[in-house]
C-alpha cells in the first residue's frame, strides 16, 4: 500500500467522517435491537397441555315437596247421618223355603169362594193347596223347624205338623202310614219327613196327591205366600 491511502482514508474521514462512524454505530446498535426483539417473539412457546373435557353430569333437578293440604273436617248434617244409619243397617236374613214336592197343584188356596169338592160332591172352602205326585214321591220340609206332632187324620189321612220361626206352621197331609220323623224331632230345611199316599179320606178321589196348608199365628194363609210360587 503506498503512503497516500492513509491519508486518503484519514482526509475522507476528516470532518463530516466522525459523524458517518456515529451514524453507523447507531445503525448496527437498531440493527441489532431489532434482530433481538424479532428473536424473542418468534421463540417456540410451550405447549399448553390439553385438558380431557369431561362429559356433563347430568343433575338431577330438586323437586320440591307440595305443601301440606289439611282436609277441613265436614260437618254433617242430620239429614246425612240419618241416611248414613239406614245404609248400615244390618239386613234381616230370610229363612231358607223350599217347596215341599215337584208337580202339578191341582186344587188351590181359597178361602173366600166355594170350591167343587169331588170326594164330598159338594162345594166348599180349602184351606191349603193338592198337589198331584205319584205315589211314593219324597215330601220335603218347607223351612227348618221341630216337628210339633205325627197323626192318623180321620178325614186328612197321615199328617205331620211342623213349627217353624216367625209364628208360620206347615202342615203335610195325606201322607204314607210310615213317616221318618217324630214329634219333637228337629229337621232342616229340605228334609224328607214322608211320602206322598191316598191316606186322605176327604180327597180320596184325587189320588196320590199331597194336601200341604201354612198357618201364621194361627190364621191359615195361602202356602204360595210362604214358599212361592213354582
């Protein structure tokens, strides 16, 4: 290198040179900020950590309770417990009737006109229904009751006479001599006390037939009243 460079560098740099080296300075000193700053902002930031999201529980909703409603005690009326008490009223229980015999009624219940009497060839009142069987057919008891007596009827032939509950009486006429009850006995409902005969000697030309009466307190009343009609 020959002499002049130096004084060529030194004569550029003479003067306005030291304001350039300033100017330079500062240049390379934003420069390098800038790259610094730049640096810092693109730097890889960590990852966040990913959080597993849970599914909702479902909550169960809170149901209130519904206030207490005291029912306001009913006051009744007289009218009202009046008909309560015949609702409550314990039925009365009917005794268990049963007709006596299966057949034909062939003579009925009358006591306010005259029936044709063919045994007596007359015209007169009958106090009980003939109800035509062969003979030998069982004869039952109406109701249950005690056998008030076993006879020999001149006119009615065998009869046997039961008392029953409520003052009601049956009585079964011309019957078979042999009957399977005896006074005092006590029989049920439906119960064989005999057989149907010709024992009757005041319906004798009926044939085997049953002559069955009912009495109440002792008045005679029709026996389809007490055991209905078949």
């Amino acid at each position: 290198m020959s002499r002049q460079e130096p004084s060529r560098i030194k004569a550029m740099f003479g003067g306005r040179g030291y304001y350039i080296v300033f100017a330079l300075c500062l240049l390379a000193a934003g420069i390098i900020g800038y790259i610094t700053l730049f640096d810092r902002g693109t730097e890889v930031q960590p990852k966040t950590p990913a959080v597993d999201v849970q599914p909702d529980t479902p909550t169960t909703p809170v149901v209130k309770p519904a206030p207490m409603v005291l029912p306001e005690p009913k006051i009744e009326t007289a009218a009202e417990a009046e008909a309560e008490g015949e609702i409550t009223e314990p039925s009365v229980l009917l005794p268990q009737v049963v007709s006596p015999l299966s057949g034909e009624t062939v003579t009925v219940f009358s006591m306010t006109e005259l029936l044709y009497d063919a045994t007596m060839a007359d015209w007169r009142t009958h106090d009980g229904i003939d109800v035509q069987a062969a003979e030998g057919a069982a004869v039952k008891t109406a109701a249950a009751g005690v056998v008030q007596s076993v006879t020999d009827d001149e006119l009615m032939g065998t009869t046997v006479v039961i008392q029953h509950d409520g003052g009601y009486t049956t009585r079964y006429s011309s019957l078979q001599q042999d009957v399977p009850v005896e006074e005092g006995q006590t029989v049920a409902a439906g119960d064989v006390i005999g057989c149907v005969g010709t024992t009757s000697a005041a319906e004798i030309e009926m044939g085997p037939h049953l002559h069955f009466s009912v009495s109440r307190d002792g008045a005679v009343i029709d026996p389809h009243e007490y055991v209905g009609e078949e």
